[in-house]
C-alpha cells in the first residue's frame, strides 16, 4: 500500500530563490522484525527496503537537489555485503541528487562500518566526525552535519554558541542547512544520551532549515529565531510504539523561508487502540464485536494493517476471554494483532460476599482488600484487585485461560 501523494504537513510561501530538498531520517535498513512471525518479519523487511527505494524514487521524479539523511540509515552497523550493495547502487540511480548522512546512534561512524568500509558515489556525503560544513557551490548551499561515533553521545555533537557561517568557496547568501541525529530537549528535560539538541541552539545558528532525526513520530515543521526545523520520523514503522501513516519531508528551502509537504510513504500501518467488549458473554460475540469495530472503523486499511488491542469493559464473571483465539481469529483477517485483556467482572460484590460459599468467602477477602486500597487511594493496587477478582470468580465456574500477547 504506496500512499505517497498524501499530505499530512505543509507550510507554504513565496520563495524567490531555493533549492529542492527531500529529508529523511530513521529508515532502519536491516531490521530483524523479530517480534513477528517468520512469514510476516520477510515481508515487513521486503516492504521496508521498497519503501526506501520509493524515496530514492521520489528524489528523481520531484528533481530533489538535495537528499538529507538524518542518522540511522542502518539498523546496525555490521550489514551484508548486499544490503550495502543495494544502498549504493540506488545512490548511484540518482546523480543529480546530492546525498547527506548524518550518522546515528543505530549506525554510528566507527572503524570498519560501511560509511568507513565502503567506496560510496561521488553524489554522497557521509559526516564523519565532528560538526563541518560542506559547501555545494552549484547550488549555492551550505550543508552542515556531524556523526555519531558511539551508539551515545551526552556532550552534545551541536558546537556551542554556533552560528552558520560563509565557509570558504560559499557566497554570503547561501542557503544555510543542517542535518543532525539527535533528541531535542524539552520542558524540565535537561540531558540526553543521544546529543541533546536545544531549540536555543537551533534559534541561534541562524541556519535556513535543521533536519532532524531520531525520534521516530513526525513533527510539523516549526520555527525558531529565522530557523526552521522538523523531525521527519521513521518512514516504515518497526512496531505498534509506531502507529500510523508516515513519510518524508520534500519541497523547497530558501533563505529563511520553506516550502514542505510531509508525503505519506509507507507501506503498512500499526494501531493501538482499545476496544471495549462491555457485555459480551461468549468467546464468539466477542470475537464478532472485535472484528465489526475494525473492520468498520478502518475499513479498506483493515486487511492491511497490524493491530494491538485492548479488550475493555464489564464481561460475566464466569466469562474469561481468550485472547489467543482472538488474536488467531484477527490473524486471519489481518497483517497482524496482539491482544491484551484488561475487562472487569460483571458483579455486584455487596451481593456476593453475602454468599454461605467458598465464593463468597474469596469475594469477602478481595472486598475488605479493595475497600483498603480505596481509602489509601492505590489505584495500581485497586486495579490488581479488581483483576485478581475477575479471574478468580471467572475460576469457579470454568477453567482460566490467563494470557496476554507479548
């Protein structure tokens, strides 16, 4: 599913001189997916390649003069010999496009890594160090980056007290751009170990657009001082900590001044998301309710997408639902589901700790704990309570089926 005409972002004016740019960042090339099934992890690696392929594409049909790479490129920093066959020649497809990587915490520039190992095309710049400019003279552009050299960095990569410069060979009036892998601090937040990036610091260079990355959800491009600056996110989600449409940053930068759109590139998304089964007194009504709700809610994205579900609401105490069959049920239907159960019992306790039974007596014990646990206003304990209730009760009638999908 390539969504790539979709715009989530854009901040539009009139620029009278600019270059055209694609930023990226976070593409994670090599992840295992090791967290689903065998079939399932080929696949996501399969589509994640086509997506990065698809934003190589993207620079050639959009004429991107510019390609800013914010960190973690790679997943890791040993990759085959083919995956890094397969980045370069794609580089390679696109020569009219200058390539910046600013390596990450994932794919950080040390001894032996591809960045290092590998003969990369004339059209791709690898920052190896240090924070440095590099002056594109055709197009009248300076691009400054830096790299990690560790899978951390507390000391920051951000030279204090920077402002963009005219560096030797550059005009005075050249577009000034940064490419950067690293957390932007906020609120109370005041260190990092992923090269703590101030919005201070981004006001102060003076440069004409940041590109940030590592954190993996999209911003919308903001401004500080005359600076403009904007994490692109990951453009292939890993996981369900993922959720949703994701893309790439592509449009124009002038002096102090932008022109984005965010295009939506990936190929399958991941929600998390609750679904209440208040009521349902059957494993299949339940399953039934679940299915009808996604299936409505996300219709034509359903079959397509992952899901991770908690199931909500009051069931019948001698109801426990199985969350394994619902997930194998989802499965069927979708990419991919996990499941979780936080419902709770369907009782009236006051009623029930009068019982002259072993029910009654467990009810009895669990009321007084929960009484307790109110009055000291523990909901974590009321919460664990209230489930250790639920199972118990549901344990009188039937045998338990206790799981939740990791």
């Amino acid at each position: 599913m390539n969504r790539s005409c979709d715009v989530l972002w854009k901040k539009e004016e009139t620029v009278p001189r600019k270059i055209r740019i694609v930023h990226t960042a976070d593409l994670h090339l090599g992840s295992p997916f090791s967290t689903l099934p065998a079939a399932r992890a080929a696949m996501r690696r399969d589509e994640q390649w086509r997506t990065f392929y698809d934003i190589v594409s993207i620079c050639r049909e959009r004429k991107a003069q510019i390609l800013l790479i914010a960190g973690d490129l790679l997943d890791a920093v040993r990759i085959s010999s083919e995956q890094s066959r397969a980045i370069i020649r794609a580089f390679t497809e696109i020569p009219d496009t200058r390539v910046f990587i600013s390596p990450g915490n994932h794919d950080p520039y040390i001894r032996f890594c591809p960045y290092e190992a590998e003969e990369w095309p004339s059209n791709v710049h690898v920052f190896s160090g240090n924070f440095e400019p590099v002056v594109c003279s055709e197009l009248n552009t300076v691009v400054w980056g830096a790299a990690f050299r560790s899978a951390h960095n507390t000391s920051g990569l951000c030279p204090p007290d920077f402002e963009v410069t005219a560096p030797e060979g550059a005009k005075s009036d050249a577009i000034q751009l940064i490419v950067l892998h690293g957390e932007l601090l906020s609120g109370s937040k005041s260190e990092s170990s992923y090269n703590p990036i101030r919005t201070s610091w981004i006001e102060k260079s003076n440069a004409d657009y940041a590109a940030l990355g590592h954190i993996h959800d999209a911003t919308p491009v903001r401004r500080s001082g005359r600076t403009y600056f904007a994490y692109s996110g990951c453009p292939e989600a890993r996981g369900y900590d993922e959720p949703g449409p994701r893309g790439v940053y592509v449009g124009t930068v002038g002096k102090g001044r932008t022109d984005l759109e965010y295009v939506i590139v990936n190929r399958r998304d991941f929600y998390t998301l609750d679904v209440s089964i208040d009521g349902c007194d059957t494993q299949k009504i339940m399953t039934d309710l679940v299915l009808r709700d996604l299936r409505d809610q996300y219709r034509e994205e359903f079959k397509e997408s992952a899901f991770r579900i908690t199931l909500i609401g009051a069931v019948p105490p001698d109801f426990s639902p199985d969350v394994a069959a619902l997930r194998a049920a989802l499965r069927r239907e979708c990419f991919d589901a996990r499941v979780y159960d936080k419902t709770t019992a369907q009782i009236d306790p006051a009623m029930l700790r009068k019982e002259k039974s072993l029910r009654g007596v467990f009810a009895e014990i669990l009321g007084k704990r929960r009484e307790e646990a109110v009055a000291a206003g523990d909901e974590a304990a009321i919460r664990k309570i209230d489930a250790a209730m639920k199972l118990g009760l549901a344990s009188f009638e039937k045998e338990v089926r206790y799981h939740d999908d990791s």
